[in-house]
C-alpha cells in the first residue's frame, strides 16, 4: 500500500467510531457508574489510590455486596485517572471508552491483516466489530470499560506472543505478551482465556499439544500468580444466585449460548437486561434452540479443522472467550449480558475477514496451500457484489448502533426502555423509580418503587427508596416504617440503618435516632454517609462541637463529600463564624451539581459574610 495510503484503514476505522459513538460523549453517568465512579471516594482521594488499587473492584456503597468478588484494579485506576483530569464531568470518561474501542478496532484490523495479508479484508472484518450493535452497552456505558480494556491487552497480547517466532528478541515479544496478560486481568476477569486461546492458536499452526502446552507456560505461570494475588485480596468466591444441578447447569448454559448466538448474527431487540430463570429441562424451546445452535457451532469448527485449522481457531474463540461468563458469573441477572460478547466477537471479525480474504483470492502466503471451504461455500457470489453488500451490512449495524447508543444517555432513558422490555422486573422498576426520584419526581418515583416491592416483597432496596421519597415529601413516620422494613429484611444495609436514625431525630425521638446512627458509625466508621447523619443528628440535638468533630473525621476521609461542607457552613453560620462559614459553603458549591434550595442557602451565608459567591 502507498505511504500517504498506509493510514486510510485507520482514518476510516476513527470515522466509523466516531459516526456511531460520538453521540455517547453528551451522555451522563447511569446506573453501575454512580456506585463505582460519582459515589466512589477512592477514586477522587490520591491518598487512597493505593487502597483502591488492592481491595474490591465494589469497595464503596454497601448495595453491592453480591457483585465484590471482582478484583480490577487497572479499571479503577483508569476512572481515578479521568477524575483527575476532567473532575466529575461525564464527557472526559465517556471519551476514554471511544478511545478504547477505537484502539480495540485498531488491534482487531492488525490481528486480521496478519491474519489475511489483505488490508481489505482486515478493514471489513474490523469495520464490522466497530459498528456492531452490540458494543454499545461496552462503548456507550461507562462501566462498560471494564471489557474494553480487558480485549484491548489480550489482543495486544496475542499480537505479541504471535510475533515471537520473527521477533528478533524472542524473550522480550514474550514479556511484553505476558504483561500485556496481567493487564488484562487487572481489568477483568475474562483476560483469563488467553492461555486457551493461545494453547488453541498453536495447536492449530503446530497440530501438537505438548509443544503447543510448552510454548503458553509462561503465561499459565502470570495467571496463577494473578489468582494468588486475587485470593489474597478477595478471599473466597461469589455466593452463586442459584444452585444448579448439573443438568440444568447445562440447560441454562445452551440457552445462554444460543442466546448469544443470535444477538451476534440479529442483533436486534437488544436490551441492558436480559431477565429469564434457570432452564430445568431439556424440552424447554429455550434449551432445544440452544443446543442446536450450539450443535452447528462445534459441528462447523469440526468441518473447518478439516479445511483450515486455523479458521477453526478464530470461530473456536468465540465459546472459548465466553467460558469466564460461566465461570465467574452467576446464573440470573448477570449472566446474558451484550458487554460479554465483545472479546468473542472479535475472534469472529477475523475469521470474517479470512472469509472475504478467501473470497477476494487474497488469502495470506501462509494459508494459500490449503484448500478453503469458504472458496466453495461463496461460489456463487459474483465478488463484485461483495464490496456493496459489506457497505450495506455496515451501514445498517452503524444506524442500529446509533440508535442503541441513544438508549444510554441518561438513566431515566434507559430505565423506562427498560421497563417497556421487562415490566416484571423489580430491579428495572426499582432503578427507574431511582431516576425519577433523583429528577425531583417523587410521586412517579413512589409508584415504581411500590411496584417493585409488589413483585418482590423481600426487596430491601425498594423499600429504602421508598421512604427517600416519602422523606423528601415531608411523610416522616411513613418513611420511617418503610426504613424499618427495609432494615429488617436487610439488616447489614448500612444506608437504611442511617436513612432510619436520622427521621428518628428529626421526629423527635433523639434517643433511639442517635443509638441507631451510633452504632452504624461503629459498624463501619469509614461510611461518610453515616458520620454525616451523626454530625447531623448531634448538629440537631444542641451539641454543634460534637458535630463539627463529626464533619472534620467524614472530610478526613472524603475531601469531596459536598454535604460535609455545607453543614459546616451552617453550624459555624449559626455560632456567628461568617467568615469561617462562606468559606465552607464557597466548598460546598465548587462541589455540589444540583440547583435547589441548598445552592440558595449557601449563597445567603456568602453574601451575608460580605465576600462573592464564586
């Protein structure tokens, strides 16, 4: 290819990004983003990097405790990264996952050139993994990044354990693979098939399993050294949702995988949540579809390995970069989800790019030997029709992508799709009524929180935003009992224990309000929230001292936390402090992103001191 030529799959390949995602970056934080990124204190503290960097990928909040055998260290240093450079301003973080997947596509095509010899095809199959529609929940939503950047260094990695045998320093392409490998687990988890699928590329250049099995040690070594440092910082494993038999393990797994099957190859009705149960029995015509589709996937690979060994490889990597998903996953809720397909997929974008390779009689010298069984599959086709109807595939995933990339916005957008696709659905309802109430919609917000509850009475969340709602309404003894409630079928939820002190003070009852608050600061005395509602409750209750030692140990370990300031402010405005106070509110409003009755307030204890309130 010319030089001024050399960079067009490239420019291209940004262009495509950028038409399909760009609209992403006026998007807001939704859902998993708030926990890990706007409610996260490690990530704005410097001082607490370290700590961040070896605990829980969960640490923060306490509604989450489900989901804490996650160990990605790498992910969160990332989102300390984009705090420090664009504060809690979603666009700098939703610009770091375009550039990710951009640079994942940019791997993609030099997998598939390698593979192909042919820029064109490599450019087709990476086109595809662009503008799937099916990244979007990777690309588009924040948290996604977590597989972003797990895909981008196993493929880095590939890139460079494949080079060793023409690297004029073996030794060194292999290090660089194998820290490329341990960055990829640091991400997340499903980094961890890149000793299969390394084992599986050789076996199917060399046909031999020891040499093959010789050739990944070092790699096999960083993974279990990965594990060890995993264990030592999480200790045990997740509790499983369900407990399977091994028959209807296997049920539920062939209907998960025909699932995502089809979401590859129609990738349409696309949804954040996939809700189905376990699948008992074989009958089941989730199980049947699923088993066939399967049965076509090995029995394809099989015939391939006849043909192509290596084309074999590349469809074979599709099930072997989704076993993690059975591995460490549970079955329900987190089990089918659009972001576990985005490393599969892309083994399948090479093999596609093999396909119109073969097709296009531009195969790479190393496979041109071999008899290709897509040469005989794709005789019919005039391969000038080729070009136009990959155009017209492209373009059609691009404008499905857009309009899936739309979806997540914001949180009341997505949760009512959501609700539309899965009106059965507490956790859904749940998490709309939480996007309502946090728009100042509380009486919307109380009728999805009450039908959450009326699907799954157990519901302690539920509950608790239930009575934020009914407290924001000034409904203090409904909130209370629905606070108890909540406490009662959660009683390690700290926020409900803290939700619950704090009406009791404001009702009147200071006694039982500052026991409870209490012991919450006792159970947990790192939870700002907590040591704020026990300032509060002390501010309340006539001893400002005591609140004010409250205040100063919740900012010692939160410098951020805008609530801290703002009573600060207030106690010290209330004690004759003016100067000390505007000080504590300017704080507070470099802090705080909500219009309301506090910015007000804040500004008026300002101006009373005499000083601007910017």
């Amino acid at each position: 290819m010319p030089r001024p030529r050399r960079f067009l799959p490239h420019i291209l390949l940004a262009a495509a990004v950028l038409a399909c995602f760009g609209w992403s970056l006026r998007g807001d934080f939704v859902w998993d983003d708030r926990p890990l990124i706007v409610e996260n204190r490690l990530i704005r503290d410097p001082a607490a990097l370290g700590p961040a960097l070896t605990s829980s990928f969960w640490q923060t909040g306490d509604r989450h405790d489900r989901f804490r055998s996650f160990f990605r260290p790498l992910t969160t240093a990332t989102y300390a990264l984009d705090y420090f450079l664009w504060g809690l301003r979603p666009f700098g973080f939703h610009l770091t996952n375009l550039l990710l997947h951009l640079a994942c596509c940019l791997a993609v095509f030099a997998l598939a050139r390698r593979e192909t010899g042919s820029p064109a095809a490599a450019l087709a199959g990476s086109l595809l993994f662009a503008v799937h529609p099916v990244h979007v929940e990777s690309v588009a939503w924040i948290s996604g990044r977590t597989d972003l950047l797990a895909t981008l260094f196993v493929l880095l990695a590939f890139l460079a354990r494949d080079r060793v045998a023409a690297a004029p320093a073996p030794a060194r392409a292999v290090m660089l693979s194998v820290a490329c490998f341990l960055l990829g687990l640091l991400a997340k988890e499903v980094a961890a098939t890149l000793p299969l699928l390394l084992l599986a590329a050789d076996l199917s250049a060399a046909g031999r399993l020891r040499r093959a099995a010789m050739a990944a040690w070092p790699h096999g070594v960083a993974l279990g050294l990965y594990l060890v440092a995993r264990h030592l910082v999480l200790g045990g494993g997740a509790e499983p949702l369900y407990h399977l038999s091994p028959a209807a393990f296997l049920g539920t797994a062939l209907f998960v995988m025909g699932r995502y099957l089809t979401l590859v190859l129609l990738p349409v009705g696309l949804d954040a949540h996939y809700p189905y149960a376990p699948l008992r029995y074989f009958a089941s015509p989730g199980v049947l579809v699923g088993a066939a589709m399967t049965a076509i996937l090995l029995i394809t690979a099989a015939r391939l390995a006849r043909w192509s060994r290596r084309d074999a490889f590349w469809l074979a990597w599709f099930p072997i970069a989704l076993l993690p998903v059975f591995a460490f996953g549970s079955f329900g809720d987190v089990l089918l989800a659009d972001r576990f397909l985005y490393l599969p997929t892309a083994g399948l974008a090479v093999l596609l790019a093999r396909l119109i390779a073969a097709q296009l009689d531009e195969a790479a010298p190393a496979t041109a030997g071999a008899a290709s069984p897509w040469r005989s599959l794709l005789a019919w086709r005039p391969a000038r029709l080729l070009p136009a109807a990959g155009v017209a595939i492209v373009v059609i995933l691009a404008g499905l992508t857009v309009a899936r990339a739309a979806v997540w916005r914001d949180e009341r957008t997505l949760f009512t799709v959501m609700a539309r696709s899965s009106p059965a659905s507490a956790m859904v309802r749940c998490n709309l009524g939480l996007a309502l109430y946090r728009n100042g919609d509380y009486g919307p917000a109380k009728d999805e929180f009450r039908e959450s509850i009326r699907l799954v009475p157990s519901y302690a969340l539920a509950h608790n935003n239930l009575a934020a709602a009914l407290e924001r309404e000034g409904k203090l003894e409904a909130a209370l009992a629905e606070y108890l409630e909540a406490l009662r079928l959660a009683p390690l939820q700290l926020e409900s224990r803290v939700n619950a002190g704090s009406v009791l003070v404001r009702l009147g009852r200071p006694i039982e309000g500052l026991a409870i608050l209490t012991d919450a600061v006792r159970r947990a005395p790192r939870y700002v929230p907590g040591l704020y509602a026990l300032a509060d409750a002390r501010s309340r209750t006539g001893r400002p001292d005591d609140a004010l030692a409250r205040l100063d140990e919740a900012l010692a370990i939160d410098p951020a936390y805008p609530n801290a300031y703002y009573l600060r402010g207030k106690i010290l405005f209330e004690r004759g402090e003016r100067v000390a106070a505007a000080e504590a509110m300017r704080r507070f409003l470099s802090l705080w992103e909500e219009e309301g009755p506090f910015d007000d307030a804040a500004r008026q204890v300002i101006a009373a001191a005499g000083s601007p309130t910017r």
